[in-house]
C-alpha cells in the first residue's frame, strides 16, 4: 500500500471503463434482454426457486408473531431507519449515505483510491462498512416472498442502483476489505434470485448487477493474498466469494479461475482453520458462526450444482457444529460471547434474535446430518432458505449436553441440571482474540449469570476504544493490573501465554465435577507469578478456587462481571443477592488474605467497569464485583449458586453447607503441580464422593 503498488495493481476507474461485455466469456449474453433471459431459464440454480414461493409461504405465519417481522423491518428501511448489527438502529435516510457513520456523523472520504484509506482514520470503519454488506437483503427476500409486494422488491434495485452511482470502482471505503466485498456479492445474490420473477427486475437492473459482482470477483482475487496471510476467516470469506461468483456466474470470462481458485481456500483453510476438536481457530464464537455460515452456502451451494466439497471439510463442519450446540445454552440457544463479538451475522434468515445461534447450529446438523437437533422453531426459517420445506419437517433427534472438553480450542465446560459453566484454557496454535485464559461463564436457567463482556468497538474514543478485551474485564484473575500478554497491535497480542489444563472429571453419581488448570501469562512478570484456577460444582453451586503465589509481593484482584439484576450486598458476608427472571442467585467470594478489599461497580461512568457488550455498538450496564489484595501468596474463594451456603475456609479445606448437603473440599499447598483440591465429600439428601489429586 505505502509503494502505491496497489492502487496501479487495481486502478480506480469508473463503471462504464468495464461495461459486461468486457467481462464476459460469451459475446452473445452482452445485449441486456438476452442476459436477463439467460438468468431466467439457463442460469445455474440456486438455494431457491420463484416458481417454489407459494409452497413456502404456508411456513411463514408459524414463525411471524407479534415481535421484529420481516415485513415490519422493511418498513423501518423504507422509512430510512436502519439496524446496525441485528440491533442498534440509526436514521439514515434510503438510500443511506454509504460513507457515513450516523452516530458520531464521521465521514470517509469517497475520492481516494482505497489502499490510501487507513482502517482507524474515519472513527469505526465497521459502521461505515455495515450498510454495504446488504444484509437487509435477506430481510427483503423475506418480506417479498411473505407477501409478493413488489414495493420490496423495488427497494433492493434502488439500494443496488444508489451503491453503484456512489461507489465507483475502487475508490472509497466500501472496496477496501476483500470480505466485506464478499459478503456484498453473497447478498445480491440472494437478491438475484429472490427477486428474480419480479417486475422491478428488469434487464438493464440485473445487467448492472452482473457487471458490479464481475468486478467485485477482480478486486477479491487481486489482493487475495493478504487474506490468506491473516489465517482466519478473512481467507475463509474471499475463497467463498470466488468460488460462488465462478459457480453461479459461469458466463463471466474468469468464472471457472475464480471458481477453482475459491474451492482450493475453501478447502485448505478449512484444514487449518476448523481444529479436530471442532473448535475454530479465532478463539471467537461470533466468528466461529460466521465461518459455519460461510462454509454452510458454499457446501449446499455446492451440492446444488452437483460440484461438491470433499468429505474431510464436510465433517469439519460438522464438529464445528457440534462444538457450538456443546458450548450453548439450552434454553435461550445462546452461547457464551468469548473472544471478539462484532456484530456479524452472515445469513440473517430468521426471526431470532443475533444472539440465539440455534438457527446456525440446527442448519449445521443437517446439512451433516439429514436430521434436526431442535424441535421446531423459528430458528428452522433458515433450513427452509437454504435446504427447502422437507428440511423443516425432517425428524429430530436430540442429543445430551455433557461436560465437554475442546483441547485445541481451549473451551471446557461442567454441566448441572439447570446450567453450565464455561471456561478457556489451553496453548494457541493462531493468534488469541482476548486475554482471557481462565475466564469463566456461568449460565442457570437461561440466565448468563456471570457473563462475557464483549465487544463494543474497536475504534472509538476513551474509554471505549475495545477495552473489553483485557484480563481485568474477564472473570478471571490478574496480576499487578496486568494483561495476561502484551497487547502490541489493536489485533494482536504477544507472547501468546500458554494455559494447561491440569484435571478434568466427574463422579460416578454425577452430583460433582471438576476442572483445573494455569497458565503461565505472569511468568513475564519480576518475579513471576503463577494463577492456577479449580471449578467445583456441587449440585447447582460452584466452588471456584483462584491461587496466585510469587517469591515475592503483588497485587491481585479477582474480578467477576454479573448480569444486570437488582441486587442486596450483603458487607458482613461478602455476598451479592441478585434478583433474576428465574430466581434468586447468590455470588459471595472471600480469600486467605488477612486484609482484602472488595468495591461493587455498575455503569461506571468514566471507564469500562461495570458495562458489558452484547452487541457490538451497544453497551449496557453489568455489575462488576473485585476482590483485591496484597501479598506473596493468596487464595480467593467465590460461591455461586441458587440458594445461600454458609462458607467455611481453612488452610486445607472448604466448607461449603446448604440447606439439606454439606460438602466438604480438601485442599493441598502443594505448588509444584499437585491439584489445588485432592477430594470432595458431598454428603446429606446427597451423598456423593470425587476423588482428583
């Protein structure tokens, strides 16, 4: 970019320099009327057909309540009011000013070849970028099959129309990124074809439309390098979108390079990228959907045309799958928001909101499977887009969430009856998204109880310049203030701390089970210092152990971040009493330290504390409690559960006594390795028994 090397590579020009003719194979497809005749009646096919529309309205009454329907939405879009990232909506006008974020009315510049344009020059350049995906594509399909109103139909033409008057190639923002260009040719695609028997669908409006993605494939493979050099769904996105525009356009002069070129990334990354465990190597579960959703279109897509992918990536995809549906909870299909949560969401085909990852999950089994892991809902609108109304009617076939261990991915999990808790450990093999080894979720009953904090942006004004990616905004422990690694780059951190997992087990009866593990993050430090992390669960009560030893004296605090509930703190016990949907909930922490200080924080207003994230330009207030100290060596002790326990801690042991149980866990001072607890004695309504050192 500093070279100028590509600005000449891929000159700005205008769209009349490259008319279709120039760019496609058969001469006798250049006249407007014969291309569009051409994508009627020979094209290649596609996820749907418009001659199939009155077949699957019948499904979508069930799905369309009182709440967020397809045909509401696109009145707010007509209206000019727009959503940004499935949630925070904005007036921008419609057509929207292309190049403007309207919360903070920053502008790019429109002139400027997009090599020249800084990714952090303009404020956020997501919220620029946001309207050129044309997700609300998806959003009109649905509204137009819902109710044949051409009047929505119109709307896509004059979005396209206004993007191509106000976006010549290759200058501004909107070309810059090679996957978001991507995700724009995946949505006017689903246009192409969801509005393909419509009246405002005329010859010159498609022709326009070929042109742009002709172009758009040119600027994907021009730079696709870059892509591939970041190992993770960059490379991922842009192989899709070379292989969907050489495999539904094979009229175009570089289809069958484009397409070939974009199975091979497809195919290599997805053996890099989708560990044997399933887990996905962005440590991110928002960008682990988006992957599903890539490889999703392009494997159906794939057998559509009858040009399928290998065997290897379709079982990939499958653990991929299976890995979410074992980190979710079961009754809000939400999963814990580790790792960079931006707002992303690829194929929005349902009414769900972009939180609930079951239409994702419920697509990925069957696509692998034939099968349903749900029972029916409105997350199965998107298996009637991408697979067709015998999909929504396939048998279901529910699995058992167990406690679960992702080794390569870092994700582990204890599951209760009414809940489960999540956490991250492990040694990365690609760059990590946040510091968060240790970091632990809490979920009872659909509520996240002690939750993520997300992701709000990564390019703003203090305090809020992505801060919620450090340690001390995670569930987990720090060290001086520390971060677990240096962050070196707003992506990038370094060196990679290792995490290792030291136990992980549960009883023969199942009332208890048990994780371990440490990283070694702090070993940085002058001295080093070592946390080691044990989850007890009892029942529906955790027991979460933190202890932190050095030669010689720092700062450690334990931090927890709570879902926002009316609350009671109780100062004499150290004990917070939250009031949520599905009951009380009670979170007490206490430590071996002689003096410790605890303060609780909600929506502080000068920094990020006491805030969380769930989507991305949105925050919320949470409640931040910490727990602080000074000290060689410490141990914290937190208590979490549905009713409140009496705490007893000892050098050797836990105490912790209910209502109608009392366990007992030993513990051992033994920091050469040994585990922090060595037996569990459950014993009273309850009797049970774990043996771990």
């Amino acid at each position: 970019m500093r070279t100028g090397v590509l600005r000449r590579k891929m000159p700005a020009t205008e769209w009349e320099d490259q008319p279709l003719s120039s760019l496609l194979a058969d001469a006798s497809l250049a006249d407007a009327q014969s291309y569009l005749d051409y994508r009627r009646m020979q094209a290649p096919a596609f996820f749907f057909a418009p001659a199939r529309r009155p077949e699957y309205q019948r499904y979508f009454a069930v799905w369309d309540g009182e709440g967020a329907t397809p045909v509401k939405l696109c009145e707010e879009l007509a209206g000019g009011r727009l959503r940004y990232f499935e949630h925070t909506r904005a007036q921008t006008g419609f057509p929207p000013d292309w190049h403007a974020n309207p919360f903070t009315g920053e502008r790019a510049p429109v002139d400027i070849h997009w090599s020249e344009i800084g990714d952090f020059e303009n404020g956020d350049i997501k919220i620029i970028w946001e309207p050129s995906r044309f997700g609300y594509t998806y959003l009109l399909v649905r509204g137009y099959w819902r109710t044949a109103e051409e009047r929505f139909a119109e709307m896509f033409w004059q979005l396209v129309e206004d993007w191509h008057e106000h976006n010549p190639p290759q200058l501004g923002a909107n070309w810059k990124c090679g996957q978001e260009i991507s995700f724009r040719v995946m949505a006017w695609c689903f246009g192409l074809y969801g509005f393909l028997d419509a009246q405002a669908t005329t010859a010159p409006r498609v022709a326009m439309l070929a042109q742009m993605i002709a172009v758009s494939g040119e600027r994907i493979e021009a730079n696709l390098e870059y892509a591939l050099s970041q190992h993770n769904n960059h490379g991922i996105s842009e192989g899709l979108g070379l292989w969907t525009i050489g495999a539904l356009f094979p009229e175009l002069r570089f289809a069958e390079q484009w397409k070939e070129t974009g199975r091979q990334v497809l195919e290599d990354l997805g053996r890099e990228l989708i560990y044997d465990d399933g887990a996905f190597s962005q440590h991110s579960a928002n960008y682990h959907r988006l992957m599903l959703h890539d490889y999703l279109w392009v494997l159906r897509l794939g057998e559509i045309l009858n040009q399928p992918f290998s065997s290897e990536l379709r079982d990939r995809v499958g653990r991929s799958g299976e890995f979410l549906y074992q980190i979710q909870d079961e009754t809000s299909g939400r999963v814990p928001y580790y790792g960079h949560n931006d707002g992303a969401l690829v194929l929005p085909l349902s009414n769900c909101d972009y939180q609930d990852f079951r239409p994702v999950v419920q697509a990925t089994h069957y696509l692998t499977t034939g099968k349903r892991c749900y029972s029916s809902g409105d997350w199965d609108e998107d298996l009637l887009w991408l697979f067709g109304p015998d999909a929504v009617t396939a048998p279901v076939v529910t699995r058992e969430r167990a406690d679960f261990g992702a080794e390569q991915g870092g994700c582990y999990t204890l599951r209760s009856e009414d809940g489960f808790a999540f956490t991250r450990c492990g040694a990365f093999r690609h760059r990590p998204a946040h510091a968060d080894i240790l970091h632990m979720d809490l979920w009872w009953r659909g509520q996240n109880i002690a939750t993520d904090a997300g992701t709000f942006s990564y390019n703003t004004p203090a305090p809020w310049d992505d801060p919620l990616s450090h340690t001390t905004y995670h569930n987990t422990a720090t060290v001086d203030g520390r971060d677990q690694m240096e962050r070196v780059g707003r992506f990038l951190w370094l060196p990679w701390a290792r995490g290792r997992v030291l136990s992980h087990r549960r009883s023969a009866a199942g009332h208890l089970s048990y994780f371990e593990g440490e990283h070694d993050g702090y070993n940085r430090l002058n001295p080093p210092a070592l946390h080691r992390r044990a989850i007890l669960r009892v029942g529906e009560h955790w027991l979460v152990l933190d202890r932190l030893t050095s030669a010689a004296e720092h700062l450690y605090r334990l931090h927890w971040l709570l879902m926002d509930a009316q609350h009671k703190w109780d100062k004499s016990e150290n004990r917070a009493k939250l009031t949520t949907p599905a009951g009380y909930y009670y979170v007490q922490a206490g430590s071996s330290a002689s003096a410790s200080e605890f303060s609780v924080v909600r929506a502080d207003e000068s920094s990020a504390r006491g805030w969380r994230a769930p989507y991305y330009g949105y925050r919320e207030p949470a409640l931040s409690l910490d727990l602080t100290t000074r000290a060689k060596s410490v141990q914290f002790w937190t208590v979490l559960g549905p009713e409140p326990c009496e705490v007893r801690s000892s050098e050797d042991a836990i105490q912790l006594r209910g209502e109608r149980w009392h366990a007992n866990a030993s513990l051992t001072m033994d920091d050469r390795g040994g585990s922090l607890a060595s037996q569990v004695i459950l014993s009273g309504a309850i009797q049970d028994q774990l043996e771990i050192g």
